[in-house]
C-alpha cells in the first residue's frame, strides 16, 4: 500500500527509493502475483508538484529517471502485477498503474495526465504506456486536454479491465490475485514475458519468442502435472 496520505500519496524522491528497494526485495520472494493501492482517497496523485518546482532540468531529467527506472521493473515483475486503483490516479500515479499487468478502479477512481496543465509533459513513460495501452489517439487526447475522466471512461478506453463498487477494489483484486496464483507459476511467468517482449514487435519475431518459451514450458514439471491433472481428471497441484 502507497502510504503517503496527506499528501495523496504523491511520489517524492523518498518514496520512489522506497519503492524500488521494495520490489527489489520481492523479486526474490516467488510471489504469484502482487497487489498495490493507495491509502486513503488516492491511489497516487501524481509526482510531487512541490519537489518538482524548483527543479534544473537535470534534475527533473534525473527525476523522470528515477520513475522510469522503478516503472520498468514494475512491468518486468516477474509476475502479474495488479494495481487497485481506489482513487485519483494521475500523472505519476496514472503512469504507475500503466506499468502494472492488470488495472482494476474503483467507483471514485479518476483517471489523468494532467502534465501539460503544469507547464511539463508525463515523465514517467506515460507518453509510451498511455498509446500501448488505449493507443495513439486516446493518449495524446488525453495528454494534450489534461482532462481527468472517471472510472466508467477508463473502462470504456480499454485503461482498466473491471470495476468495482466503493471500497471493493483490494478485494475484487484480491479474486484476481487468486485465480491467477491457481494456475502454473512458469506458465504465467514465460506468458509475461511473451506478451511484454513480442509486443510491437513483426508476427514472425512474436512467434519466435512466443515458440521459445513455449517450449521451456515442456522442460517444467508444472506442465507434466497439468496434463496428467486433466488426463486423470482432477485439479492440478502446481509447485
Ligand atoms: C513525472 C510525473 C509528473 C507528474 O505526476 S506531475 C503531477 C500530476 N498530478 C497532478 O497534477 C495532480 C495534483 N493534485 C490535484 O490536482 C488535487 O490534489 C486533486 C484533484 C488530486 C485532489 O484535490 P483535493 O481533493 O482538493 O485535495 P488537495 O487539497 O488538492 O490535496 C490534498 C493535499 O495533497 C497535496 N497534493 C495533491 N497532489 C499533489 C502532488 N501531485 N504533489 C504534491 N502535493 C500534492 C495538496 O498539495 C494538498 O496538500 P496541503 O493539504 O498541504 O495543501
């Protein structure tokens, strides 16, 4: 949980080394998935205006660094990554939950890159995730107007793929967490893997990477007790 309430938890330099050492530390824990949320009625609401101010620009360009550096080991996490977004997600916070595999809003959860509002553009990948993820032209829309939309909007963009009524996004991601911790741990992995790196990428350069970690799936037991599971018709016990 991002816990820096009275500020709505808006990313400083402290909290972005947090972070970083944070999921430095759970790479190594074998995790099946990981949920992040915010305290209180953010989820993140941005990078913090108030350190940004009087930055040089190698300063800020140190700072974009930073957020970008800690986003992308975010995405290569290696496994799924759920943010519950219980509120204002913007700028930062927005490009933060760009980063994350699977986006899941809650009723009061609002959505922006209010960057250009600031005399600044997104700093922290937004300009490259926000296309990835709606695409080219919904993101510059949203970028250029700084417009902040609600939850139903970011649903209907493709930016988050369910919503919840108040107060249930940590559980409803929590349902997620758990149907995907059900399946193969490998699996899942080598599948993000795929997905991230074949994306963008030419048919026949996917394909190549996609045939690869297939088949390394076949040197794993888990895919010897998932076949045998169905064959013998009885859920799988996957290690
Ligand atoms: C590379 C990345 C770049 C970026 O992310 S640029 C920053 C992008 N984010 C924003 O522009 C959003 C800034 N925040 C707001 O617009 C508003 O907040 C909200 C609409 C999110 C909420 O408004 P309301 O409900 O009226 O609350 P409140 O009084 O504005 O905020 C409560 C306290 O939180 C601090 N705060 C909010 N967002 C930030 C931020 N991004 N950086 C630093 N502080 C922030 C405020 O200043 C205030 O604090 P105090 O009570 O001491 O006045």
């Amino acid at each position: 949980m991002i816990s820096r309430p009275k500020a709505l938890n808006a990313l400083n330099h402290k909290l972005l080394y947090e972070l970083q050492q944070i999921f430095s530390e759970l790479e190594n824990e074998k995790l099946r998935a990981l949920i992040i949320t915010g305290e209180g009625k953010a989820f993140i609401a941005g990078a913090d205006v108030q350190e940004m101010r009087g930055m040089t620009p190698q300063q800020a360009r140190d700072f974009a660094l930073t957020g970008q550096s800690l986003f992308k080991k975010i995405e290569q996490f290696p496994c799924p990554v759920i943010a519950a977004i219980n509120g204002y997600a913007l700028g930062g916070g927005m490009e933060l939950a760009l980063s994350c595999d699977i986006r899941i809003a809650d009723e009061n959860a609002k959505f922006g890159q209010p960057e250009v509002g600031l005399g600044i553009t997104p700093g922290f990948s937004g300009t490259h995730r926000l296309a990835k993820h709606v695409g080219i032209s919904q993101a510059k829309e949203l970028i250029f107007t700084a417009e902040i939309i609600n939850c139903e909007k970011a649903y209907e963009i493709g930016l988050v793929s369910r919503l919840t009524s108040e107060g249930m996004v940590v559980e409803e991601a929590t349902k997620v967490a758990k149907k995907i911790s059900n399946n193969s741990k490998t699996a899942v992995a080598y599948s993000k893997i795929s997905i991230e790196k074949s994306h963008m990428q030419n048919l026949d350069t996917a394909n190549l990477i996609e045939r690869d970690l297939f088949g390394l799936c076949f040197a794993e037991e888990d895919q010897k007790e998932g076949m045998d599971a169905f064959l013998n018709k009885r859920k799988p016990n996957f290690k």
